[in-house]
C-alpha cells in the first residue's frame, strides 16, 4: 500500500534534525522515504504526518526542551514521533522496545519525561507497576483509533495527572505556531546499554545529528537510490543513523524487526537492500546462512560496528559476497562514529578500525593527554561536531569523561578549515595506531584483564577462538583470583559443523601462550546479549563467578 499526502512545506529556518527530512521532502516528495509492513512512505507523506505531530505538540502543551519518550516497536510511528519532537522544540528519547516495564521506568524517571508514545498493550505492563513519575503529563496511544475507543481502555493504576491521548488526535489538532528551533540545542537523548550500572542518557544536539547524518552518507557514498535494512533498535544510536543518514541523502529505510536471523536475509532478497548495518553477534549468525548468489546484484556494502568483527566471521561473509563493501567501523554513543575502515583495505588490514570519519579529529593519548607513539596503547580521544553534549543530570560523569581538548588537537570541518575544539570525548577504550595512521581496536579499559602478571585482551582469545571453526560464537570473562589475578572463562556456542570441546581446546592451546588459554570453555546454547544486541560480557561475568564445571550445553 502506498500512502500519498500533500508536500509538506520545509520548515523555516532549517535549524533542527527534522530538517534532514524535510529539505528532501521538498526536493525529492515521491522518493520513497519508509516502507513499514508493507506499507510504503514518501517523503511527502511522512513530511506532512511529522510536521502535524509537531504543531499538535505545541497546541498540547508542550514547551522546548521537554522530554518526548517513544517506547514502541520499529514502525512508522516511531519515526513520526521522533522527527515530531523536534519540530516542537522539544527532545526525544528512545526507550528500547524489549525493555521491561522496570527498566522503561528508569528511564522515564531518569529524563523526566512529560510525554509518552507507546501503545495500549505497553501502557497497560507500564501502569501495573507505575513508579514515581512526576513529570509525565501525556501519554499517546498509537493504536487507538479515535479518542471514543479510549473509554474501552482500562487504565486505573494511572495517576490522575496523567491524561490518556491517541496520536491521532494530537496530530489532527495540530494548527499552533511553531517557533525556530537552536541546532546547538538538546535533541536527544540515547540511553546507553548500561554495561556498568543503571543506562545513562547520552545528550545529542541537533547539529550532532545533521553532522553524523552528512559524514556517514559521504564515506558511503549513499544516494537516493540506496535501500537500507533498519534491523538494529532505533534507541541505538548506530540504528537511528540509518534513518538519519538515509534522509540526508533521500534514500529509502525498510523498517525490520526480525525474530530468527533468516528473517534477516529474506528481507534483504525482498526488498532489494542496498546497505545493511549490524553488529558482530548478528554478523556471526548471517555468516552461517546461504545467501543467495543473487544478493550481491543489489547490496552494494554492509557496514559493523559495536564491537571487533572476528576475522573468521569476516571471511565467512566475503565469501557469501564478494562484490559487496564492507566497511569496519568504531563508534561510541558519546560521540556516534569516530573511525572507518575503507573497504579497498579490509583484505589487507582486517583487524583494523581504519582512521577518523570525514569532519572527526581522533588520537591515540596518554593519561596526560600527551600522544602516544606507533604501536603504543593509549585511549582513544574524540574530537569534533559529533561530540555528545555530555550525560544528562550527571556533571560528574560529563566532566570525567568530556574535558577540554588537548593544545595539538583540532578540528577539520567539511571545507577543510580548522578551529579550536570545545570539547573532547576520552573513550574509556585503549587501541593503537601504525606508522600508517590506522588504529587497532585493543581493548575497553575496564574490560582488560590481568593473568599471571599479562594484560589480557579478551579480543585476542575470541578471535583464535572464532579462526578455530570450532564455535559458534565466543566471549572471554575473567573472574577474580588471588594468585592469578584473573581466572580466565571463555563462554562458547557450538559450531554448525559440531567440532567437539578438544578441538577448541587444542587450536587455543596451539596458538596462544599458556596464560592466554582459558581455565574454563562454558558452553551454553545461545549467549546474553544487551537491549542493543552486544554480548553482555557483565551477565556473563557474573555468571563465570557461579560456575564451577562445564555440564554441557545450557
């Protein structure tokens, strides 16, 4: 079904990430902007849906500034909403769709939000165990049709100032002024995985958004004639970026929530992909499948980030297809992309994480902020338009990690002029650079370990692991000892080709000194991940701390 509405008016002045979408509007109204279940978006269209939202924002009540949560599945709503908010001026979270009614709430709370857009079935697990939640004041209800179907909604355990709407209706009410909004401005906030602790919100400002949308469709070469696979969680910002990007340039997002990996590849035949981005745990899976030779006709790259690709995994899928880049990629929410690989070197370097993105100033530092030399491990520091404005209501942890630059550190914007950074993102992660200027990925700072007096990467043992053959997916933990320092576990699946537990044994133990082979493989059918779809490396160190022998497969 395709769904035609009037061009939108773009806006004036451009200012706010919506504007991503609507300048292509009114260049490109008939382009196809989202396809959702089937059912397909033009610019135009969305345009004029994100546009009423908008306006119906500020006719509610709504003021700059205020918090718009979308819990949802990925559709086109979800989109409506986001690029809705910041029409309003205001600023938009994304909550992760398999969370927990508990874990939503933190967020809520944590961003005081005052609006929530989610639907009748999320609401009703939400109001079960309502929390403290002082600050939300309206919540929209995407999958009710008209306000008279709200009196059927049975919603009790709500506090009374919160009033139940349908996103129908605010949209239809939509006719108030909307003021320009500053790109310097909050726009959002990206709540991180939550690797230690509670999730933090992650403040993005518009022209964050609008910089990272521009340099990653420059390094991809997109176009409006791309097709990109949105299978990553929107609240992620490596999966927000699909959209972003892809409207910067006027190609066309499918949204894909998918339950099995196959579900995965049938999209992509179906839908003709161009580009597809995905992380290593889903990597993995897809190497395993028959591709048809037919997809590498249309998918013209696919792109990782969130964690080291393995090697053995790289090679799986160059064989799946050959004409295909890939493009290896590091970011991190506190500054959304730093560096990439192109592909014309992934044969020659793969383990490489390449060099900065266009408009990013990236060094290798010492704790004193001084540069290391080749070869030598030191942080990661994060320069330029994509720096995050720091984390929401923690001055402590913004002036931990977000510090003024270093005297030698610049930035180069897209015309090649320099200027003073304002603000720098140290990493938290340890890589090392060549005389050639690429930087290898060595480890996250709190992720390294200590055996026997070693440092320890986890990366180095899961990659013989994975170039074994004899594991499906792999990840090193460590659990505390008093004369090791680190006894090490590695956590395994099993291969498709049922190699056996000796034969892991054996390839780690040919290739890795003694204090890099693992006390103990654990095998378990499938491994936790994050909301974001990372091996959740805190679960399983928890776990490694319980187990005492291997019983097989659990």
């Amino acid at each position: 079904m395709n769904v035609a509405l009037p061009v939108a008016a773009p806006l004036n002045p451009p200012a706010g990430f919506h504007t991503l979408l609507f300048q292509t509007a009114a260049r490109l109204p008939n382009n196809t902007a989202v396809v959702d279940a089937g059912c397909v978006w033009s610019y135009a269209a969305l345009a004029m849906r994100v546009e009423r939202l908008g306006r119906g924002l500020v006719a509610l009540g709504v003021l700059p500034g205020e918090r718009v949560a979308v819990w949802l599945p990925k559709q086109v709503e979800t989109l409506v909403a986001a690029f809705g908010a910041a029409v309003a001026g205001a600023v938009f979270v994304p909550v992760n769709a398999i969370l927990k009614a508990a874990q939503v709430q933190h967020v809520l709370q944590d961003a005081g939000a005052s609006v929530l857009v989610t639907t009748r079935q999320r609401l009703a697990e939400l109001s079960r165990q309502w929390g403290v939640l002082p600050g939300l004041r309206w919540v929209l209800l995407v999958d009710v049709p008209a306000l008279s179907s709200l009196s059927r909604f049975a919603a009790t355990a709500l506090p009374s100032h919160v009033q139940v709407l349908t996103l129908a209706a605010v949209e239809a009410g939509g006719g108030h002024k909307v003021l320009a909004v500053d790109a310097t401005s909050l726009a959002a906030l990206f709540y991180t995985s939550g690797s230690t602790g509670k999730p933090k919100g992650v403040m993005l400002s518009h022209d964050n958004l609008i910089a990272g949308a521009h340099s990653v469709a420059q390094y991809l070469g997109n176009t409006a004639e791309d097709r990109l696979l949105a299978v990553l969680p929107l609240s992620f910002d490596y999966g927000f970026s699909q959209v972003t990007t892809a409207f910067s340039v006027g190609a066309s997002v499918v949204l894909c929530d998918y339950l099995f990996p196959r579900d995965v590849l049938a999209a992509v035949s179906r839908e003709r992909i161009t580009g597809l981005a995905g992380v290593p745990p889903l990597w993995s899976a897809l190497a395993g499948l028959e591709w048809p030779a037919a997809t590498g006709e249309h998918l013209r790259y696919v792109t990782n980030s969130g964690g080291v690709l393995p090697r053995a995994v790289l090679t799986r899928l160059r064989a799946h297809w050959p004409q295909t880049q890939v493009f290896l990629m590091y970011g991190l929410t506190e500054a959304f992309r730093s560096t990439y690989l192109p592909p014309a070197d992934v044969d020659l370097y793969p383990d490489s994480i390449g060099q900065a993105i266009p408009g990013a100033e990236v060094r290798v530092l010492r704790a004193d902020g001084s540069e290391c030399a080749v070869d030598e491990p030191g942080e990661l520091v994060h320069g330029g338009p994509l720096v995050a404005l720091g984390y929401w209501g923690d001055a402590t942890a913004t002036q931990e990690r977000f510090r003024p630059p270093p005297p030698a550190m610049h930035a180069v914007d897209t015309q090649g002029a320099t200027d003073p950074l304002a603000r720098v993102v140290w990493s938290g992660d340890t890589v090392v650079r060549d005389a050639a200027g690429r930087l290898y990925f060595v480890a996250r700072r709190d992720a390294m370990l200590k055996c026997s007096g070693y440092r320890v990467s986890p990366t180095e043992v899961e990659e013989v692991a994975y170039a074994s053959g004899a594991v499906g997916d792999a990840v090193l933990v460590g659990t505390p000892d008093e004369r090791l320092g680190h006894r090490l576990v590695l956590f395994a699946t099993p291969p498709l080709n049922g190699a056996t537990d000796d034969a892991l044994l054996q390839a780690l133990r040919l290739a890795l000194p003694s204090y890099l082979v693992p006390a103990q493989i654990v095998w378990r059918l499938a491994l936790p991940r994050t909301p974001h779809g990372k091996f959740d490396r805190v679960q399983l160190t928890a776990e490694a701390g319980t187990v005492v022998a291997p019983s097989g497969l659990t």
